[in-house]
C-alpha cells in the first residue's frame, strides 16, 4: 500500500513540476491586429474624434430581414439607465402619434412566455443593445456585403 502511494505522489511532483515548465515558455504567435492598428492591448492609443451622427428623415434601410432599425438620429443626450429610458419620450405607446417617431413593434410589449404587457418589456429596455446610431464617417474596414 506504501508503494502505490509512493507512486501516486511522485507522479502527482512530477505532473505540477511539467505544468510549471510548460507555464515558463513563452508562447509563440502572431500578433493580433486591430482597428488600432499595431497598438498594444495594454498601451493607450489616440482617442477617436466624435463623429457627427447622421440625421436621416423616414429612417436608416435595413440589410436583412428581421435587423433592428438604425437609429436615424443623434442619441448624445439620450439616457438609458434601470430607472430612466429617454428614448420612451418619444417611442413609446402614449408618445409616438406626438412625436411621429417609429413605434416598438408588438414584441417589444411580450414577455418572453408571450404574455402581453402594458410597457415595454425588461428584456426590450435597454434600445441601444439592438439599436444604434449611425455616423457620416469612412468604413474603418472594407465591406462587399450587398443586400
């Protein structure tokens, strides 16, 4: 019985003692490129200037079926936080035939189960997760994708 702890712990010392090894070489890869370009992950680079936000009258055309609208305007000052939602003082229910902006469709008023709800779901709350604005700016990367 001593024996066969004798050889469960040596090769226990000896499995933790190539782990470390393999931990002390260094690994060799190439390096990852980014929209920052050659930076380090862990360097500062320069900050990205703000870009004006496009305005565009009767919305952004979807690519696909099912895409969530871009938002076709500014959202600087827009607040979305556990307790406030500033795009609901246009976009909601009660205010949208006001301010003619584009209405949540019927399943942002479901719950998951497919219960319907007065306000907008907590699973829906958060626009910006889906939805976002769009900027007169060049790509940063080239795209050949056609509708």
């Amino acid at each position: 019985m001593m024996k066969i702890l004798k050889h469960i712990l040596k090769s226990a010392l000896l499995a933790s003692l190539v782990g470390i090894g393999f931990q002390a070489v260094p690994v060799l890869a190439d390096p990852v490129y980014s929209l920052r370009g050659l930076v380090g992950v862990e360097d500062e680079s320069e900050m990205i200037p703000n870009r004006r936000a496009m305005a565009v009258d009767g919305g952004i055309d979807v690519s696909f079926d099912d895409q969530p609208p871009m938002v076709p305007h500014s959202i600087d000052n827009t607040r979305i936080t556990l307790h406030e939602n500033s795009c609901l003082g246009c976009h909601s229910k009660d205010n949208q035939k006001e301010s003619k902006a584009a209405r949540p469709p019927r399943s942002h008023y479901r719950t998951r189960d497919g219960e319907k709800l007065r306000e907008i779901s907590t699973g829906r709350y958060f626009c910006t997760q889906c939805h976002a604005p769009q900027a007169y700016t060049e790509p940063l990367v080239e795209n050949e994708f056609r509708n």
